[in-house]
C-alpha cells in the first residue's frame, strides 16, 4: 500500500481550524454579554465552556486512536457534515448560524445564570467548537501517520500562533469594520472551508496502515510514571492564571474585548514561545521572570487605584506571561514521544478544564474574595521550587541557591496573606456571588462612621452614619451634581413624581423622595439589593419619604417587558466601574428608555468613568432622536463627594434651558470625538477608550 508523501493540507488546516477556534470566542462572548448584564463572570463562564469543550476534543482524539485510520476518517468526516447541516438550520430558526434568537434570551432575573449561558453556548456552537478543538492533536496525529520521520510538536506553535492572530485582528480590525451578525456569517463561511480541508485531510488518512500501540516512552523529568499528573497540575496553574488575571484586572478596568483578549492573547503567547525548541536555553531564565512577576505584584498591591491603567495592565500582562511562560515550558520540556502526543494533549486539556471549573464554579463558594489570584501565585512559586529541585538541567543551574527560593516563597505567601487579611479586616461584610465580589468598608472622619459599597476597589455608593449627615446625598449624586440639579428642579413643581433609577448601589437618590414620589429602581445583583435594603449600614432606602419599588434583573430586560412608566427621572448609573455594560448605551436602548419617559422628562446619565469617555456615545443618541443635551461635571472634595460627569437628555429644550443646569453645561465648549452609532448589532467600547 502507498502511503502519501506529502502533508501539505496538514498546516494550513490546523492554521485555520485554530484562528476560527479563538475568533468565535470573542464574537460569541459580545453577543451574550448584554444578555447577563454585562458582568465579567460571563466572559470567565465562556472560557470555562470553551476549556471544556477543549477537553473534549482532545479526549476524542486520543480515543480515536484505538480505530483504524479508515474509521476515524469516516466518522470524523461524518461530524462534520452534522456540524454543517446544523448550522444550515440555525440559520432558519433564529436567522443566524450561530447567534441565538433573542428570544432565548432568559428575561427573568437570576443568580446565577451560569447554566443559562452554558445552554446557549452548547446549542449555538457546541458541535463546530467540538470538532475545530480536535484540530490540534488528531491532525497533528494524522500528520505523524504520513511522515513519522517529522516531529508533529511544531504544528503546535502554528496553532496557538493562528490562536493570537485571531484574537488580537478582533479588536482591531474585525470589531470595528464589522457587525456582530456579518461577524458571524464571515466565521460560518470560514468554518464550511475549514470542513472541506479537514475533508480532504482524512481522505489522505484513510487508507493508512493501522499502527501498533507501543508502551509509553521514559520522559527526561521523571521516571516513576506520574508525569500525567504533572502536565495535568502545570496546565491547571496555566489556566487559573489567565483566568484569575483576567478576574483581577477586570474588577477596575473595563471588561472591553481587547481586556478580555489581552490576557487570552498572553496565555498563548507563552504556549509560542514556550514550546520553540531553539529557545530551550532559556529555560531558566523563566524563573527568573516568576521573581520578578512577584515583585510586580507587590507593585500593584501597594499602587491601587493609583496607577495609570497603562502600568496595570503592563503589570498585570506581566505577571500573567511570567507564570504561563515557566509552566508551558515545561510542559514542553516533559513532553512524551510524539506517538503519545494525544494523551499529553489530553492532560493538558483536562488540567485547562479544571482550572476553569475552579475559578467559576469553586472558587466564588470557597472565596469571598477574587482570592484565587492569591493562591495562582504561591501555585506557580511551588511548582517553580519543584523543578529547582528535581530537574537535572534547572537543579544544576541553581544548585548553590537552591535552598533560597523555599523560603522566598514562604515569605511571599505570607505577604499574600497579610493582604487578604488587611482587607477582610478594613471589612464589616463581604460577599461573592456571580456578579462579582462586594464588600462593606467602614472608616472613621473625626470620630464619625462612614460606610463605603465596593466592588474590587470601585467605590459604588458612601453613607455617613450620622443623624445629622444620614440622609446626605454623596459620591456621584450630590445637590450640585448634574442628576442632584435635575431631580431638585423637577421638584419645584408640586406634582408627585416617577423616577426610574437602572443600577441601584445603595439607593443614595431615594433622598430626593417625597411623599408620594415613587422611585422604582432596578439592579441585577441579589447581594446589593439586600445591602440596600436591609442592612445595618445603608439606609437610603428606608429612610426615604416616597415609595419605593425594587426590581431584580438587567435593567434594560426588565423595562422590556413593562409597560410604558412615564417616569419623569429616567436615571442611568450603570457605567462609572468595572463593567460598564455597553447593551444600556445603544440607541435601540435608548428608543426604550424614551418610551417610557414622560414627555417633559429627563433622562440623567453618570458617565464618570477613569478609563472612558462616553460622551460622544451620548452625543450619537442625541441626534438620532433630535433630543436636547447638557453635559455638567462637578469636581468632589475626594471625601464625601466625588468628581462627577453627567449628561442630562431631554425633548424639553426650557428644562435644560434653565440657569442651574446652562451655568453648569459645558457640553458646547467641549470638542467631542466623532465616532459610529452604537446599535445592538455595533459597539466598539475600544473607540472610546481615553
């Protein structure tokens, strides 16, 4: 039997079946974002899906070694053609070969939607994402078949380098030009050819002899036959950095797609370049960078909110490439002979899944902080201090200060500690749930409490304890503030009035109530709800004079499905922190939000943000719908106030005409940037980065 002498379709195929592989993520990811409220947890549930689906593929192709090659072209060949045909019948149930329906969308409020989002990942992508994460191991199997005299591991780098290509040209080049919807029929055409490639690759396989099993090769780590174990522990540590990264810098800086791809982007970065066989020199160097990574985090630790997020995300970035860089070497210096390449695969695929089980499922149970960050660090010095000690080559290279680094360890898990134990003690409650970690800070200002919300380090509401302060309006939302002015002149007329508040905090705006007032508040976070409502610390809510109404879910969703309120206040606090919710800001929002809008009313926007600047988003929707605008910015005394920037809307062109608000309008003087309308179907958080 002639066996092909060439596997030329090989790299290409895998080249393409990996840059489709990451280029869904990020589509599909924006698309359910707005669907859960925005929160980071549904990138990390994402991740977790695709780590899982990944396990899977690498499990099915090490088991397919066990069929002939005929077999295994014919029943790999044959799901394909399913994956096909069930997007072809997508595309006549929801219009779309991958975005689900809008009706599918949950509009009830939940805790935890995770098994919501896991739902509409399987029967969206499930099958096309199974089979694309085949690609790297059974091709590179196949591959090996047809020219055994190659090494397959190269096939390896080509993946994850078609991996970055496909994350990094997203922001940049696909999210801007495109929307979510051509998006998604550019990816479905690139997956038919992939089919076809990936077709004509199990054609050159089929007729293949079948190969007899050998017995595992001895490793150059060690030779009591746990190196399973190790690969599966080192891929584990991999992935629970990039997620508990991600975790980290997404509590403070915006979860836009080039955060949620940067670290993604890091991580297989670190695959590239750990697995480059000329570069295994540099082995060592690797721990070296673990120390520094360490010192990185005691830069940040101690920076805070300080820094610029520039030297975060530097930082972060850093300590990310660090970590992954020593374990994916070596992984790559314990891999196994290439014919047991698919069982290496598939521990590195099992320890990738279960660091995303841990961080989405575990850690929110066992934490009530992002503490796994912590536990990454100590992970990696540990593994780190493992090979110091074991390896032949890395134990040479520091045997005369190889007793130093325990103790370097044990001395930085004790700082970690400490700051874990600083923060539970600045704390009277704290709470971590899948919208992310809250607490309670208490300080004293000359003797008086005062009682501070935050999420991570975003300060999302402050109440002073005292009887003369208690009903003082702070932070964002003080008299002279852009909604404190819209709320105080909207009262100079008798009239009961309807506010509407998205995004609850801790209610301070319930202290412009009045009898017969009604403020109807909505907020996706159960957690928050209870802190406003029945905590010992804020009480805005039960101190107010109107009535108050409290709405568990998105806000956007739930106006959905009300009819129309009028309100006269129409308050938007959603956007000043971690996870500015992009679905709140598009202009079929804001036809929605104007339907329920009396037709004198206000609509207030807090667009104080460190890292954006969405006025020219708001500039956009007012003129789309011919609205009249002010934008008013207020500096804070960095105490009880804070510096503020709000736009009011409104089709009443004397409520914004009026001297209060046109003292404090510079909207006119400002130069805006020009940028596309944001729609449900286009945003681009990236274009307004500041």
């Amino acid at each position: 039997m002639k066996i092909p002498t060439t596997a030329s379709p090989f790299p290409f195929t895998v080249f393409l079946g990996a840059f489709l592989l990451f280029q869904i993520q990020p589509i599909i990811g924006k698309y359910l974002l707005p669907w859960f409220g925005g929160a980071p947890s549904v990138w990390l549930t994402c991740l977790m899906f695709f780590q899982l689906l990944l396990l899977g593929g690498y499990a099915y192709a090490h088991f397919l070694q066990r069929l002939s090659a005929g077999r295994q072209a014919a029943l790999h060949a044959g799901l394909l053609v399913v994956a096909l045909a069930t997007g072809s019948l997508l595309v006549f149930v929801w219009g779309s070969p991958l975005l689900p329906d809008p009706s599918w969308r949950s509009m009830s409020g939940t805790e935890r939607p995770t098994i919501d989002i896991l739902r509409l990942l399987l029967v969206s992508i499930g099958l096309s994402y199974f089979l694309l994460s085949t690609s790297a191991s059974l091709l590179q199997a196949w591959s090996h078949r047809i020219q055994p005299e190659r090494s397959p591991y190269i096939f390896y780098v080509v993946s994850n380098t078609a991996s970055l290509l496909a994350l990094l040209s997203y922001p940049f080049f696909v999210e801007p030009q495109l929307t979510i919807r051509e998006q998604a029929w550019m990816w479905s055409g690139g997956f038919f050819i992939y089919s076809v490639l990936c077709g004509v690759c199990a054609s050159k396989v089929r007729k293949l002899p079948d190969v007899k099993q050998e017995a595992p090769a001895q490793t150059i780590l060690l030779d009591d036959g746990s190196h399973p174990l190790l690969w599966t522990l080192l891929s584990f540590c991999g992935v629970l950095a990039l997620m508990a990264v991600t975790n980290q810098m997404m509590q403070d800086i915006p979860p836009v797609p080039f955060l949620w791809i940067l670290p993604l982007s890091i991580y297989l970065l670190s695959y590239i370049i750990g697995f480059i066989e000329k570069l295994r020199g540099w082995q060592d160097i690797y721990i070296y960078l673990l120390l520094c990574a360490f010192g990185a985090t005691w830069y940040l630790m101690r920076g805070g909110l300080e820094l610029e997020i520039r030297n975060q995300i530097f930082a972060y970035s850093f300590i990310l490439l660090a970590v992954c860089l020593f374990c994916h070497n070596a992984l790559y210096r314990s891999k196994p002979d290439p014919k047991h390449l698919t069982g290496f695969y598939l521990c590195i695929s099992s320890g990738g899944a279960l660091g995303g089980l841990f961080t989405v499922l575990a850690a929110p149970f066992l934490f009530k902080g992002y503490w796994e960050y912590q536990l990454m660090l100590v992970l990696s010095g540990a593994l780190a201090v493992f090979f110091i000690y074991t390896n032949p080559e890395t134990r040479k290279t520091f045997r005369s200060v190889r007793h130093v680094f325990p103790l370097l360890l044990l001395a930085f898990a004790v700082f970690l500690g400490s700051g874990i134990v600083k923060e539970l003690n600045r704390s009277v409650y704290m709470e971590r749930n899948f919208f992310g970690s809250i607490r309670v800070a208490k300080e004293l200002n000359n003797g008086i409490p005062i009682y501070s919300l935050l999420h991570g380090k975003i300060n999302h509401g402050m109440q002073i304890d005292h009887p003369k302060f208690r009903t003082r309006p702070t932070t964002y939302f003080t008299a002279s503030s852009g909604v404190g002015l819209a709320m105080q002149l909207k009262q100079q007329k008798p009239d009961p009035m309807r506010v509407g508040i998205l995004g609850l905090g801790i209610g301070t705006l319930a202290v412009y109530g009045r009898t017969n007032d009604v403020y109807r508040l909505y907020e996706i976070d159960p957690a928050v709800i209870q802190l406003a409502q029945s905590s010992p610390w804020f009480s805005f809510l039960s101190d107010s004079k109107a009535e108050i109404e409290v709405v568990l879910g998105d806000g956007r969703i739930s106006l959905e499905r009300e009819h129309a309120n009028r309100f006269d206040v129409l308050v938007l606090d959603a956007f000043t922190g971690d996870s500015p919710p992009a679905h709140l800001l598009t202009l079929e929002a804001f036809e929605l939000y104007l339907t329920h809008l009396a037709e004198s009313g206000v609509i207030a926007v807090n667009i104080s943000n460190r890292y954006l600047d969405l006025l020219p988003v708001l500039v956009q929707v007012r003129n789309r719908f011919n609205l009249h605008a002010a934008y008013i910015a207020t500096l804070g005394d960095m105490k009880i106030s804070a510096s503020a920037q709000w736009v009011l809307l409104s089709r009443d062109a004397e409520f914004l005409r009026q001297p209060a608000i046109t003292e404090g309008d510079s909207l006119k003087t400002r130069t805006v940037r020009s940028i596309r309308p944001w729609t449900d179907d286009y945003s681009n958080l990236l274009s307004v980065m500041k």
